[in-house]
C-alpha cells in the first residue's frame, strides 16, 4: 500500500487544473489567443493541427475515460500493497514516474501557448507531452509487472491511450507537421 500516487496527485491535479482553465479555456486574459476567440476548447488551436471535429470529440471522449481510469488505478495503487520485489513497490520509482506524468502535463499547456504566441519552436510542448508519456509507460509497465488484475489494467491503460497515443503520439504528430 502507498500513499504517495495519491499525495502527489492531491497536489499536482489542482495545479494541472488551474493551468488549463488559464490557458486553453482562456481564463487568464495574458494567456488568451485572438484566434481562439469564441470557439472554445473544441475549436481552439491548442489541439495542434488535429481539425476533424469527429475525431476532436472522440479524443474528448477518451479523456473521460483517462480520468476515470487514473481515479480508479490511484485507488488501487493506494489500497493494494504491491508485490515484493515489483517496481511499483519502490518509492522512487512511483515518484519519478509520477513526477513525469504530472509535471509533463501541467507544463504543456503553457510550451504550447509560447509556441503558439510566439511563433517559437514546436519542440518544447512535444517534449512536455513526451516526458508524460515516458511516466505513464513505466506505470503502466510496473501494473503489468505487478499481476495486478483485469480493472488496474484496464485503468492504466485507459490512461496510457490519452498520454501516450492520443497525445504522445498524435497530438505531438500534428502539431510538429504545422
């Protein structure tokens, strides 16, 4: 059992909050984009070149499914001991995969609206997302490790189709070929 997914994540989900309402909903007038004026979020630029509103919703969709899934999974991980000698049983490892996951996504918001304001390069906002992904990975590598059962596996493979492919991998695809 441990406690430390669920610390981190209690303080890292506030500050991934506050992020996005500032930046891609536009709640922080410094952070708001002309182009994005009254087209919300499913019409904004911050999806990085991915237009097809259909496949914009499906993401949509399964970022849902992330959350319940990333719910679900730090429940698990915080009421079930791992097995000895698994990876998911070293502090360390939970912390700096955690720290991947959550730092990744709370900084991409922002290396996304730098790039987009300041016609910069698209590099840093691929490796915010990068960085995620590589978290995500290795806690889903560390659930499968574990044996952990049908629903934690599910759980973080819910969450791994957002991190990693949806936005590792497409949303980092598009936005590097604009």
């Amino acid at each position: 059992m441990s406690y430390l997914p669920l610390l981190v994540s209690a303080t890292m989900a506030p500050a991934l909050a506050l992020t996005y309402w500032a930046i891609l909903f536009g709640g922080v007038a410094r952070y708001r984009l002309a182009e994005d004026d009254g087209v919300g979020y499913l019409g904004s630029g911050y999806w990085g070149g991915i237009v097809d509103p259909a496949t914009i919703r499906a993401i949509v969709a399964f970022q849902g499914l992330m959350v319940l899934g990333l719910t679900y999974w730090l429940y698990w991980i915080t009421i079930t001991p791992a097995p000895p000698g698994s990876v998911l049983a070293r502090p360390w490892f939970l912390a700096t995969s955690f720290a991947a996951f959550w730092l990744g996504s709370i900084a991409w918001p922002l290396a996304t609206w730098h790039a987009r304001a300041s016609g910069g390069s698209h590099w840093p906002p691929v490796l915010c997302l990068w960085l995620a992904a590589a978290g995500v990975l290795a806690l889903a590598a560390g659930t499968f490790e574990a044996d952990a059962g049908a629903l934690p596996i599910l759980a973080i493979l819910a969450v791994a189709n957002v991190v990693v492919l949806a936005d590792g991998v497409g949303w980092s695809a598009a936005f590097l070929s604009r």
